[in-house]
C-alpha cells in the first residue's frame, strides 16, 4: 500500500546514462502522491581522508565535492523546471551509499535509484551495485529505474508477480497491495501473474498442478482488492521460469512490481529479484513483505511456546552435557553391577533412571 502521510520520495542521485530517467519518474511520482522529494547523493570515503571519511585538504577531494555538488545542483534544477510546485530537499553525504539509503528508507515512502550498473550480471554480484543491498534490508519499497527506453502504445498497467506458496503468500500479499495503490493513482490496470515451473522430476498430473495454482492465485488477488474496488485486476498462471516470464510480461508496462521475503542485513535475495532487476523492460518495484516503519533495535517478539520449546531445549542440552562428563564413572559402575549382579534387569533399570533423570521420554 501507499505509505501515508508526507513521507518523502527518496531519490539516489548517481550522473550516469539513466540520470534523468531517474529523476523523471521520482519527481513525477512525488507530485502524484503529494509529498516531498529529497534528492541524496553519497559522495563515499574520501581517497585523501582518513578512516573514518574526515577530509583532507587536496585538490582531489575538493574537486570531487564540487561535481557531487553540481550534480545535486542540476537535478534539483531539473526537478524545479519538470514540477515547479514540488517541494525539493537535497543532501550531500561523505558516507557509502548503501547505509546512506538504508537510513533514508526508514522514514521514506520508497527509494527510487538507476540501474545502469546493472548492465551485466557480474555487476549484480559485486560491491559496486547499491541496488541490491538497499533492497535486501529496505523498510519501504525500492524502485529500480532501468536505462533504456519503455515502449509505448499499449494500456497503462501494472504487472505484479506472485507466489501462492505457503512460503510466498506474505510477501505477494505486500506486492499485490503497492501494485493496487499505484494502479489506482496511475489510474492503469493490474496483472497478478503466478509463473508456474514443473519440478525437475516432472509432475502426475499437469493439469491438476496448473488448476490448484489458479484457485489460489483467485483467492489471493479476491482478498485483495476489496480496497480499491475500482481498480481493473487480471490475473493469469503462466508455465515458464518466473524471471524470464515476468521480464518478458514486463514490456510495455509502467511498473513490475514483485515482493521480497526480507530479514537480516547480508541475506542473498532470492533468484527471482537478481533475474528480473537485469532483464526487465520497465522499472522495478521491490516491495518488502511489510510496509512499515520498524526499530533497528527492537528485536522481534517470540512466543509463549516459542519461549518454552527454548528452556526446555536448554535444560536438555545441559542434562546430556552433564551425563557426557560423568559418563566414564557411570558406565564402569553399571558395567561391575551388571557382572556382579548378572542380569539385563539391572541394567535395563539404570536405563530408565537415567532417562527419567535426562528428561527423556523415549
């Protein structure tokens, strides 16, 4: 769903082939929702300065402020003259620029970046792309611009992948609703698409496959839009491999909306977003499973039984820790106690006293 309020757009401003793509559609989508728009440019650790980014005094650094600079300065002008009633804010940091839009995104409605160095797929592995890392641990949705031009001539529309998985339903959910909210301020029509991928051993019954995958793709997308119920929704199961099917579906729409699962900073992002960031035909939205402003030091709440299951399991571990330290006496006792006493009855009592005392009920 749209963020309310004035949350801002936040747009990463990098001069390169899509910089005015980029600025483009920030602005345009921050004069559509109504809020401000706040143009950041991370200049990154000075070569001159020191560990901790302080700088120095030489001509090389000076020189890089001044084009970081101007490049804030021409943006801000391009905006000025695209929305001349837009409220503007710029930003000029020495930080890198992955933490840089992490902070941003806390308090952001979504962060818009290019993706020119996601030309080649060894860019989506290394430390110069910014686009992934934001996504992996983005608090708002993340929008990846792409550098080439977007075909026109069809009707303005959203598509929108999903995964009815017991695994995929949340974040989908996520996705369906910020597709929903986008389509209904684009005034564009929705495509919830389900790339449905045989297994590799192959499947009994096909058909049974692709029927149960549409009645939960219809369930999904009817829970759905009863919040905009004006809103046109399509929905469609398509056989294929999800990346090459949602970038091809993506031609000729406004946006690809997909959702991502989440978690911990560092978390490879699943094969689906890597594929559809470096062969889609029209902007990305990566939408995390829940929107919303978190606590970076709040960590998450565990359940009554969640809590119980984890005494008992540490109870456990430190009777059989104990039992393992003291397991030499104990078994030359029982072993002199067996021959001296002759019998498997003993023994099979020691047995039960010792599960018993270990917590052990089988």
């Amino acid at each position: 769903m749209v963020t309310p309020g004035r949350a801002p757009i936040v747009v990463g401003v990098d001069p390169g082939p899509s910089h005015r793509r980029v600025l483009a559609w920030g602005a345009d989508e921050a004069d559509r929702r109504r809020v401000p728009l706040r143009l950041v440019h991370a200049q990154g650790a000075s070569p001159a300065g020191d560990r901790y980014g302080h700088r120095g005094g030489s001509g090389l650094t000076d020189d890089r402020r001044g084009v970081a600079e101007h490049a804030l300065l021409d943006a801000a002008a391009f905006v000025a003259d695209r929305h001349p009633g837009l409220e503007v804010s710029t930003l000029l940091a020495a930080d890198d620029p992955v933490p840089l839009l992490r902070r941003h995104a806390r308090t952001a409605a979504a962060v818009v970046l290019g993706s020119h160095r996601l030309r080649t797929r060894e860019g989506l592995f290394t430390s110069a792309s910014v686009a992934l890392p934001v996504i992996a641990d983005s608090d708002c949705p993340v929008v990846v611009v792409r550098d080439r031009e977007q075909a026109d001539g069809s009707a303005p529309h959203f598509v929108v992948g999903v995964d009815v998985g017991m695994d995929g339903r949340r974040h989908s959910v996520a996705a369906v609703d910020h597709a929903l909210a986008e389509a209904a301020l684009h005034r564009a029509t929705v495509r919830v698409l389900y790339v449905w991928r045989p297994p590799l051993l192959g499947v009994l019954d096909e058909q049974a496959a692709l029927r149960e995958s549409r009645a939960l793709l219809s369930a999904l997308v009817a829970r759905r839009r009863a919040a905009h119920p004006d809103v046109e929704v399509r929905h469609e199961v398509i056989r294929g491999r999800p990346a090459q099917v949602l970038a091809r579906e993506s031609a000729h729409a406004l946006g690809l909306v997909v959702g991502i699962r989440g978690g911990p900073a560092g978390v490879l992002l699943g094969s689906v977003v890597q594929g559809v960031l470096d062969r889609a035909r029209c902007p990305v939205v990566a939408v995390p499973r829940r929107e919303g402003r978190r606590s970076p030091r709040r960590r998450p709440h565990a359940g009554r039984a969640v809590r119980r299951a984890q005494r008992t399991a540490v109870r456990r571990v430190r009777r059989l820790a104990g039992f393992a330290r003291s397991w030499p006496g104990t078994a030359r006792r029982g072993r002199r106690s067996w021959v001296r006493h002759g019998g498997q009855a003993r023994r099979g009592l020691a047995m039960r006293r010792w599960r018993r005392w270990a917590g052990l009920r089988w």
